[in-house]
C-alpha cells in the first residue's frame, strides 16, 4: 500500500465544468473565470478577486501594484515556500527575514520592530500550513510604521485570525492551488484586495498590461501574461463550491492524526494553534527529537510506502540565495525547526487505516513501537 504525501480531491463536479467549458469553445475569459473569482469576493468578503496562473504570480503582481522596487526591504519569514520571498527578488526588493515562533512556526511578531529601516515598506506574513500569524501584532507594526501588509494566504485558505479570513486583512492577500493545496486548479491562483487601485493594475498587468478600459490592443504598460484559463477555472469553480466540504475533511483527518499520535504515544511534537486562530488545514507537519535522523527516517518510512517530505528548509540557506550572503545561525529557531519538520501523507480522503499505519510505523521507527 502507496500512502502519498498528497493528492488532490477531485469529483464529478469538476469533470462536468470541464467539459461545459470545452463543449462551449470558449477556453479563456468566459463565465467559469468570471463565476470562480466571484466566489472568492462572496465567500471571503472582499471586493475584488483577481485569478491568475499561479499563487506566484499573484504575489508578484501586489509587489508590481504597491510600487516596491530595488532599494526597497519587505519585512518576512524564511520559514517557506521559495515563491513569497521570490516575489521581492524579482524586483530587486530585498528580503528581511525575521526569525520565526517555535511553537506556531509562524514569523515572531516580537523581533519584527528590531528589523525595520527606513525602506522597510512592507510586510509579508506567511500562514504557514494553514495557521494565520498573530495578524493583530502585524496590522499594528504596519500601521505604526505606515508599512504595506501583502498576505501570502497561499496555504490557508478558509483560516480565520479571530473573525477575519486569513488574506483578507492585509493590503492583498493571495491563495494557491497546486494540486497539493486545499484545494487545486492545477495551477493557479487568486489575488484578493479591497483597493481599488490594486485590482485595477492586477487586472492589466496579468493581461499584457493592457488598458483595462480599452478594446483595443494598447498596453499601457510592461505587463505579464499571468492569466488563469477556462478550463482552470472550472476545475476551480467545482473546487470552491466544495470548499467547506473539502475543509471539514481535512480537519477530520487532522484531529484522527492527533488522536493516532497519542495512542502510539510517537514521541514528537507538533505545531501550537493559537486559541485566535482557526487553521484550515494544508498538510500534517510533526516536529521529530533533535536526535533523529530525519533522512534515515524518511527513507525507512518509504520503504514501507509512507512519503514524507521535510517541511520547509529554510529559504536564506537555499543555494539561489547565496548572493545575499546569509549565513548559518541568522535566523537559530528557523534553521532548527527546519532541520526537524516533516510532513507525513495528508488529505482530504487518507484513509483512518492508512493514518493507522502512518502513525504506527513512525512509532515504530522512532523506537516507541511497545504500544502498537
Ligand atoms: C504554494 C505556495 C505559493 C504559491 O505557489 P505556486 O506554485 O506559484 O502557486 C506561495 N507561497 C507559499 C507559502 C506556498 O505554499
């Protein structure tokens, strides 16, 4: 039995829009598109949802938006995905990473102050697996400092920091979908604002720069093409009419985890949710001794047919950031946890018996097996 890290949950519904959409011929900017962005203004209270072809993308379409550029630093956490600290570099914007919580594994809201300069003009929480950051810390650094707020929301689609959805409460928020995220197009993502003038430029820059306006082929300026097909949008429409289904789920799925860990009695930890947080599950990240040897662990559980994946190495030691000159021990609880975290197989459909196995394995490799 193949237990994989992920997969996506995909159902009949999204075959039927598919095929509505290739029936129609009409296979880019058509209602699908149209009805798929409305579905995020709806659902997430915003006024302006802007879909693209991927969460990339997106973020690098806010960056473009607030005007951020060379000499520019944006305040954000290496605890990530390459993608939301890439969006910065792409512009010459420098990256100012704070080191992050042990225990939410979320950006440190406590050490953000001792890092801002005089070009910090923004910051870039990430939710990390789901779990907003202390968004009440960050809205009152930013506003203090009159600092921009983008929120990769890229893995937390439907988490709420007290009553706000999780990338509704900054300048733009953006969320993801590739085929191991809640939910999936694909590729793709979605920006969400409620500034006018954002979504006005994210519409023409995902379009060629366009002159939204005009019919006619005038750009208006430099622009990308960023746009989300019919056929994405389908499988995306489906996606988010499913979403609190999907959602529920995943947290079925991620409390039976919690349930499994304690049975075996896996000697790990696991990442805290903040009593102000709702987390929408993204993947199921356990925090191993320091003792372990997460590569021997890893291979071990595959030879059993468990995938897991470390969880995220940390971006200022990743090899393409070697210009900036970081170094080992700038950011101590980042680089420990990092060296420590492993996603194990999580989604919306993992069976009780695969977790059962999961779990008594992991207990098993961790010398902790007596109980199973
Ligand atoms: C998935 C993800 C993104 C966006 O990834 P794409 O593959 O470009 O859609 C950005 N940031 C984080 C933290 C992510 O997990």
């Amino acid at each position: 039995m193949e237990i994989p890290l992920s997969k996506p949950d995909i159902t009949e519904l999204e075959k039927k829009y598919v095929l509505e959409v290739l029936d129609s011929s009409v296979l880019s900017f058509g209602e699908k598109l149209t009805a798929f962005e409305e579905s995020f203004r709806q659902k997430f209270h915003v006024k302006y949802a802007v879909a693209m072809n991927s969460g990339t993308s997106a973020l690098h379409t806010i960056v473009k938006a607030l005007n951020l550029k060379a000499g520019d630093e944006v305040i954000t956490t290496s605890y990530s995905f390459i993608a939301s600290s890439n969006c910065f570099v792409f512009e010459g914007v420098k990256p100012v990473f704070v080191d992050i919580d042990p225990k939410t594994l979320n950006i440190d809201t406590k050490k953000i102050e001792e890092k801002i300069t005089e070009n910090t003009k923004a910051i870039l929480p990430v939710h990390v697996f789901g779990q907003p950051a202390n968004m009440d810390e960050i809205v009152r650094i930013a506003k203090k400092y009159n600092l921009y707020i983008i929120e990769d929301a890229c893995e937390a689609i439907g988490a709420k920091w007290k009553n706000d959805y999780a990338g509704t409460i900054g300048d733009a928020g953006v969320f993801a979908f590739y085929p191991n995220k809640q939910i999936t197009t694909g590729e793709g993502g979605v920006l969400v604002t409620n500034h006018k003038e954002i979504y006005e430029t994210a519409l023409s820059l995902r379009n060629q720069g366009r002159n939204i306006n005009s019919k006619w082929l005038e750009h208006e300026r430099i622009g990308y093409n960023y746009r989300m097909s019919e056929l994405q949008a389908a499988v995306g429409l489906a996606q988010m009419e499913r979403l609190d289904e999907i959602l529920l789920k995943r947290e079925q799925v991620a409390n039976h985890y919690r349930k499994l860990l304690q049975k075996y009695q896996v000697p790990v930890e696991v990442p805290t949710i903040l009593r102000e947080a709702v987390i929408s599950w993204f993947v199921y990240v356990i925090i191993l001794p320091k003792e372990i040897d997460r590569n021997q662990l890893m291979e071990r559980l595959f030879q059993q047919g468990i995938h897991t994946r470390p969880y995220f190495p940390a971006i200022h030691l990743q090899p393409a950031y070697a210009p900036f000159a970081f170094k080992k021990g700038d950011l101590p609880i980042t680089e420990d946890i990092s060296n420590r975290t492993l996603a194990i197989p999580f989604h919306s459909n993992l069976s009780y018996a695969e977790q059962e196995k999961v779990i008594h394995q992991l207990a098993i490799e961790l010398g902790d097996g007596k109980n199973g």
